[in-house]
C-alpha cells in the first residue's frame, strides 16, 4: 500500500477521507495539476476504469464486444470491455458507448448492484418510498436494483439522506464513496449511508465498528465478537483481536495467557 496523494482541492469535502482511503489504494487517480475535481461529473469510460481496478475479481458474465466509438488505442479501452465483460456496464444500440458521456447517479447504482450480484428486491416499493423522498423520481427500470443497494447499505446521499437525486449526473467524490461502500471501507461517512439511520442499537459495547456484510465487530470487556443489525449477538466476544469481515470472512486471534501477558 502505498501512500496517498495530497490532492489541492478536496480539503473539507465530505468525501475527503474516502477519496484518501481509495488513492491509497491506487483505486482513484487525480490530474496532472494535483488536483481531484471531487465535484465534477463521472463519465462512462472513467466508471468503467474505476471498476476494473476496484473489482479485478469479478467473473466475466459474457463475451467483450468492440464499441463502434471506443478505439482499440482509446485510453480506457481495455477498462470498459473489462467492465462490459463482468457486467458492470452495457452499450447503446449499434453497438455504441458514449464513453465520454457523463453516468446519472441512478446509473452508477445499478452498474454496481449489477457486476457484484447484489440479491435483486423484488419488492421494492415500500423500501424505497420509507427511505427517499423523491423515490418518485427513481426510473421503472431502476427501482428494484436501487432496493438492492438501499439494502446492502451502499447507497451515499450527500447532503440530504433522503432524497437520492437519481437522474443528477454522479459527481467522482460520490462515485468514490460508493465504491467505497462496497468495498466496505472506512472513510466512508456514516451519517450519509442510507438505511443505517434504521438500525437502532441500546449502548453495550465498549467499542463497536460499521457493519460489513451484514455483521459487525463489538468490544464487550477486553474481547471481540460481532451482531447483526439489529443488535444481535452472532459471534459471542471471545477474541483478543478481530477484524470486519470480507468475503465471508474475519481474521481473528486469541492470544495466550503469555502473550497477554507482554501486550
């Protein structure tokens, strides 16, 4: 891991911390001046790059196809029919990209619940209508995938929790968080996740952590276990160290008595 730039102009963003975590990560990248332009709108081919890179994991779900405007010596060439491939993004009719074209925030959204396999919820309306005041605004096509993300707490709405501003161009500081999200890192703000404002916990935990796929790490005296949402004990304190988990699982330790003993 390598250290993280200094971008000029994200100083008291309110995605300054997640943009840090992922440049840490080589994840993002600035512009020859140093600058992030945290605000400027996302496009198409830079989307795709940005998922290359976060998910190099994911399993192709189809074959490439070559975009009648995406050049083989286009800069993000090899990223988009990477994204293509894994199902992460699609073209236009006549097998065209746009990959110049800026993605709208409910595009983003579904690109991701798309390529990671979120469970789709078929039963979107309630979910959606409880958590946003302008779900109104959510297209026909979007309604279950955005469900999906509202579910899996990936969705990051800046500044008003509620309303998601679906068809509003997605900004590359939006864009990070949610990546950040689903990578489930911390930088993250927490009070911009939507959905976490429902989980209510009673205080018991002499430290606690986010959750991250679907659990999270807590502190109870000097050992650690994880809950669920909803408060629940899964995993019951028993570690000296743990940590969040991530594809399904957790590093833990549990030190001996003479360990203990030197800590």
């Amino acid at each position: 891991m390598t250290t993280a730039p200094r971008f000029s102009d994200v100083q008291n963003h309110w995605a300054q911390a997640c943009i840090r975590e992922l440049a840490q990560r080589n994840l993002v990248n600035g512009y020859p001046n140093g600058q992030f332009r945290p605000d400027m709108p996302l496009t198409r081919a830079e989307f795709a790059a940005l998922v290359q890179r976060a998910f190099p994991t994911v399993a192709p779900v189809r074959p490439g196809i070559e975009f009648v405007d995406v050049a083989p010596g286009f800069w993000a060439h090899a990223a988009i029919q990477a994204a293509y491939r894994a199902g992460f993004v699609s073209g236009y009719p006549n097998r065209v990209f746009r990959p110049n074209q800026p993605m709208p925030r409910v595009q983003v959204l579904v690109a991701l619940v798309s390529g990671l396999r979120y469970t789709v919820n078929r039963t979107a309306a309630e979910t959606l209508n409880r958590m946003f005041a302008d779900a109104a605004e959510i297209p026909t096509y979007a309604t279950d995938a955005i469900a999906a993300a509202a579910n899996a707490y990936l969705i990051v709405n800046y500044p008003d929790l509620r309303r998601l501003n679906p068809n509003r161009d997605a900004t590359r500081g939006e864009v990070t968080a949610l990546i950040g999200r689903a990578l489930r890192l911390p930088g993250v703000p927490l009070q911009y996740v939507v959905g976490l404002e429902f989980i209510v916990i009673q205080p018991q935990f002499a430290q606690a952590d986010a959750f991250t796929e679907g659990l999270a790490r807590v502190k109870v005296g000097s050992r650690w276990g994880f809950i669920n949402p909803q408060g629940q004990v899964v995993i019951p304190p028993q570690f000296d160290q743990a940590a969040p988990f991530a594809d399904g699982l957790a590093l833990v330790r549990v030190l001996t008595s003479r360990q203990r003993g030197r800590v």
